[in-house]
C-alpha cells in the first residue's frame, strides 16, 4: 500500500492503488427508501438524495487520491442529470456498466477513463450482476455489485456494492482480505 498523506489531501499519494464499489445510484430518489427485505432496517442512513450524494462524494475523495483507479462496477446513476457528479470524484475511473447505466457511451466517456461489460482484473472477473457459477471456471473469483445488502453465499463471489464497503471505494488488498477470509469461514 502506497504511503498516504493525512485525510483531507485527497490526490497526494505517492503510489497509485486500485478501488472497488458498486451500487452508488447517485440522486435516485428511491433508494433512500429502500429496506432490507428481512429486517425492514432501511439500507441507506440518508433521508434526501442531496444528503446522500454529498456523503458519497466525501466518503470517496476521503481514500480516493488523483492517480488512484477506481472500478465503479454499475449503477453509478440512475438519472443522467446526476452524471456530472463523477467530475467532483477523485481518481482515474472505469465503468463496469450495470443495469442502471442505459445512457450513450458518449455521456460517460466525459467523466469515465473506460466502460466495459466485464473485465478480467488480476484472476478476478469484474461485473455489475454476478456471474453464474457454471462461468466462473476462468477466475479465481467475481467481484460484482448489483445485490446491495446480500451476497452469494459462494467464497468466490464478493458484492462491493455502496452498502457492504460503508458507502466508499475499497482497495484492492481489502477486496483480497474479504475473499481470503470468505475462503476459509
């Protein structure tokens, strides 16, 4: 892990890194509303979407330095007013399109260094929606979005979605920790 100035310097690291989250659904109204299905414990501590969208700027830019990459793996926003926010997001971004992200290639290409429907990261698959098993063969593991609060229940998948990484990118060690820690549970 590269060395990092105090928090509040964002962009002034002296080693890039690489990041991972999903889900962020910037300024979609609904999701502020949405529960856990079991619990009914709602799955985003904000009440507006203005509130929200601040907090998920600060929270990234907090880790998030200038030359970092970031896999933003779907549903960055669900209305395409809302795109512009990614200019105010430190780091060097990829797109992992999911379901949500239905706008021109030309929209993203302004504020995201690359859109794919999947990439193969280091032995890992990256996606919005889990692959199904039967595909996982090639990897070592999916990292992927799209389930918000669940997961697989399978030690190869692992959800970054906004709700499992407390509304921030993690790094790449961190997504490595989780799975070798889901291997031997």
């Amino acid at each position: 892990m590269g060395v990092r100035l105090p928090p509040g310097l964002p962009g002034f690291s002296t080693m890039a890194e690489v990041f991972f989250i999903a889900d962020l659904h910037f300024s979609h109204r609904g999701i502020v509303r949405f529960a856990d299905p079991e619990s009914g414990v709602s799955l985003r501590p904000w009440d507006t979407t203005e509130s929200m969208d601040q907090d998920l700027v600060e929270r990234w830019n907090r880790v998030v330095g200038a030359r970092d990459k970031v896999f933003v793996l779907g549903d960055f926003v669900i209305n395409r007013r809302a795109l512009p926010v990614a200019a105010q997001l430190a780091g060097l971004k990829t797109l992992v399109c999911g379901n949500h992200d239905t706008f021109r290639t030309e929209e993203y290409a302004r504020y995201f260094k690359d859109q794919k429907g999947a990439v193969d990261y280091k032995g890992w698959i990256l996606t919005h929606v889990p692959v199904h098993p039967s595909q996982l063969s090639r990897w070592s593991a999916n990292v992927h979005g799209h389930l918000h609060a669940r997961k697989v229940g399978d030690p190869r998948y692992l959800c970054v979605s906004a709700e499992q990484t407390d509304y921030a990118p993690i790094t790449y060690e961190e997504v490595a920790r989780r799975l070798r820690q889901q291997a031997e549970e």
